[in-house]
C-alpha cells in the first residue's frame, strides 16, 4: 500500500474519521493504525519492529537511570547496526534480493526507522532529549505512519513532543498539508514516472558517449523528483495530522558547490551522518584537512552504504568525498597563482560530479567504468541513447519539471504556506488537473529499495 493506492486513500479516510479518539490515548492511537499501516503495506515482518523497539526501549530506559549508561548504548547501537548490515549483505550481494521470499524477509524502512533508533539512544545518553515515558510513546515515534517507508529521518526531540497533538489540523494547516501532498502526486506521477525508463534504460546501456555522460545529471533530477515527491506527500498527510515534518530538499541544484548541494539533499540523513558521526570524530581529533579529507570520505561511503551493501555506492561516495574536500582546495590553490576566472569548484564541480556518478548510483554501471572516463567518449554521440530522450514521454517529464525548477532557481514559494486561501487551492487544482491529463504509471519510489 502507497500514498498512491486507493487501498491509502480509504485508510487515510478511516483514521480521519476516527480521529478524535486521540484526545484520550494519541499513543495508543498512532501505534495502532502505523501498525495497521505497515502490514498493509507488505509488512509482514511487524513482529520484528516490535522485538527490535522494545530492545530499543529497555536499553532507554536503563540510559534514562544512569545505569551503566554507556554500556546500554553500546548495546542498542550494535544491536541495531547487526541487523540492519545483516539484512543488507543478504538483500544486496546474493539473488536473496530478487526473490519473493528475499521480499517478504526484508523489514521495509529498516534503513529509516534504525537511524531513529539509535539517534534517540544518543539524545538520551547526551541528555538532548527526555525519555519516553512509555513503550506506546517510543513505538508510536518509530512507526509513525507517514514518514516511516521512506523517511524523513526526524529526531526525537523534534516529533515526539507533536505526536501527543495529533488531531485533525486546522484548516489552513490542513490546506496546506493537501497542497504538499498534490504536488507530490504531480512530480510522482507526471515527472518522475515519465524520466524513469529512459534514464534508467540509457544508464544500463554501457553506451559510454556524451548522453550517457550527461545522462548521469538527468538521473539525480529524475532522483529529486521522485524523493522530493514521496517526502512532500508525507509532509502533507502529516500536516493534516496536525504533524510538521522537516524539510528534506531545500533546492539542492540551486547551491554553488558541492557541498551546498549535500547539505541541502536528503537533508534528514546528510544532517543525520554529519552530527552522530562526522562531527563527533573532528572534535576529538582536530579540524586538520587531511582528517577532513579522510573523514568527508567516511561519511559518504556511510552514506553509500546506508543505500546499499554493492560497490557502485561505494564508488559513488567516495567520488563525491574527495571532490568536496578536493575542489575547494584547488580553487584556492588558482586563486593564488591568480587564475580566478577557472571556477573550478562551484557549480561546475557539482555539475561534473552528478554526470560522473549519476548512472553509478542508479545501475551500478561500474563494470567498464575506465573507459566510461576516456575523452573520446566525451565528444562520441550515440544515436541509440539520443533516441530515448526523444521519446514523447521524457519530452512530457522534462516539460513538467519546469514549476520544481522554478521552485527551484527563482525561490518561488510554490510548496510553503500561504494565508492566500484562493492561492492554495488554486495550487490544488492545478497539481491534480495536471496529473489527471498526463500521469504514467510506474514503480514505486526509488527510495522503497533502501
């Protein structure tokens, strides 16, 4: 079940209607219906959220009493890092993956709802945070429905204070939230649909010319609006819970570098690695560029890894590891022989960065990745991958990301709130209008594989 589905639109309707029985238990009311969520969702390994959160909350409330604090935490990270690698190797490097078994035994959102785990465990252990007073009130934070498949990854401090206000929003706030979530329809249906195929075939056509090349920017546009789709509906619904979700995106192709663009892309689990894991290593060992360098490189083959145990994500962050720590230092390096003018870094550096890496990410297209990377295929033109961008299809995607890009380089506040009622459902109307004349079906959200 999807926030695509008719099967979400009926249960959505239902918790709608009940409600108003928050007011006497929110806990119990959310834990019931994420519950009801995720095994409709193809969640059938539940009994392991449950096990898995109840270790969580044992070892939280030995943190919260002081009682052999570190070593409780200790426990609850490992324990959660064994399982999440453990599922992994078996979904990512055998054909475990690709079968229906290989499906069913992999916890959807474990990548997700692991991080919130164990960042809740460090806020505890750093006093951030207060702990939850009872089990429902951890569980119903780990499982909360609308953010719980694909993120965001929110903190502890920041949700579980809301969830005890869950209740019908009001009707600005509810307006809005139905405006994010008709955006997110559109850029679902209409963009992100419609690039997948032909990125997605040109990607695994080991064709290495200019296309494929330039193909690899195409491919984190296709990324953008399929993610920034699945988290403005989430956005939504919670906003008519009466829940605000943090911003994931926040114009991303819009920085002028490299790691502008990291800190404004999947903010949620960027933000999530930089301060459990980048920052706590450079205090303790110096602001020094080469632990910069080594530990910029660490983060994202985290990052990498976090998506998946296979070598292309590998590759791919440690490309983008050094080139954030490396095209800085060059620019800097020009800027003292007074070569200004060569923008190394920049936008330029971000540019050659996502064509370099974008098929990586997507298709692991490492196999002939050194010829990828000689000059001739750089000026070589391949009629074969022209011909997908060409389609009627990816002319129509590419035409329907114009009000995303808009959004995105003009700061037009397309996906905020406004007091302009007539400006919000005017908003509404044109994102399902648009939708309904040129939708395409497709798979689901990218994200879903993490």
């Amino acid at each position: 079940m999807t926030f695509l589905s008719v099967e979400f639109l009926s249960f959505f309707i239902v918790v709608l209607f009940f409600i108003p029985l928050c007011r006497t238990g929110p806990h119990l009311f959310i834990a019931l219906v994420s519950t009801l969520f995720y095994l409709a969702a193809g969640g059938v390994l539940i009994a392991i959220v449950l096990i898995s959160s109840a270790i969580d909350y044992f070892c939280s409330a030995q943190i919260a009493k002081k009682n052999r604090a570190k070593l409780f935490l200790g426990v609850g990270i490992s324990l959660n890092l064994f399982f999440l690698i453990l599922v992994k190797i078996n979904f990512w490097t055998t054909s475990f993956s690709d079968s229906t078994v290989g499906q069913l035994m992999v916890p959807i959102g474990i990548s997700f709802y692991t991080l919130q785990s164990i960042g809740y465990l460090i806020d505890l252990y750093k006093n951030k945070i207060k702990p939850c007073q009872t089990f429902l009130e951890y569980y119903s934070y780990i499982l909360f429905f609308p953010q719980l498949i694909a993120g965001p990854i929110e903190r502890a401090g920041a949700l579980i204070p809301q969830l005890k206000e869950v209740r019908f929003a009001d009707f600005d706030k509810a307006l809005h939230g139905l405006k994010l979530f008709s955006f997110g329809v559109y850029l679902k249906l209409v963009v992100s649909n419609r690039l997948a195929q032909p990125v997605q075939t040109i990607s695994e056509s080991h064709i290495f010319d200019l296309v494929f090349f330039l193909n690899g920017l195409v491919i984190f546009l296709f990324l953008y609006a399929d993610f920034f789709a699945y988290t403005l509906m989430a956005r939504g619904i919670a906003s008519i819970l009466n829940v605000d979700l943090q911003i994931n995106f926040n114009r991303p192709f819009h920085r002028k570098n490299l790691i502008g663009f990291w800190q404004s892309w999947h903010i949620s689990l960027t933000k999530w690695m930089t301060d459990y894991f980048y920052i706590p290593l450079m205090l303790k060992l110096g602001n020094k560029y080469v632990y910069k360098l080594i530990f910029t490189v660490l983060t994202m083959v985290l990052v990498g890894l976090w998506h998946g145990f296979a070598l292309n994500f590998v590759i791919f962050a440690i490309i983008h590891g050094v080139l954030m720590q490396a095209l800085p230092r060059l620019q800097a390096g020009l800027e003292k022989i007074r070569l200004r003018w060569l923008k190394v870094d920049g936008r330029l550096g971000l540019v050659f960065a996502l064509c370099v890496t974008g098929n990586i990410f997507l298709s692991g297209s490492v196999t002939q990745f050194e010829s990828f990377l000689s000059f001739d295929n750089f000026v070589f033109f391949s009629e074969m991958n022209w011909s997908h961008y060409q389609s009627l299809g990816f002319l129509v995607g590419v035409g329907s990301i114009f009000p995303l890009l808009y959004f995105e380089f003009v700061g037009a506040s397309l996906i905020e709130r406004s007091q302009n009622y007539r400006q919000e459902i005017f908003m509404i109307v044109a994102a399902l209008c648009l939708t309904v004349f040129f939708y395409e079906t497709g798979a689901d959200h990218v994200y879903f594989r993490f």
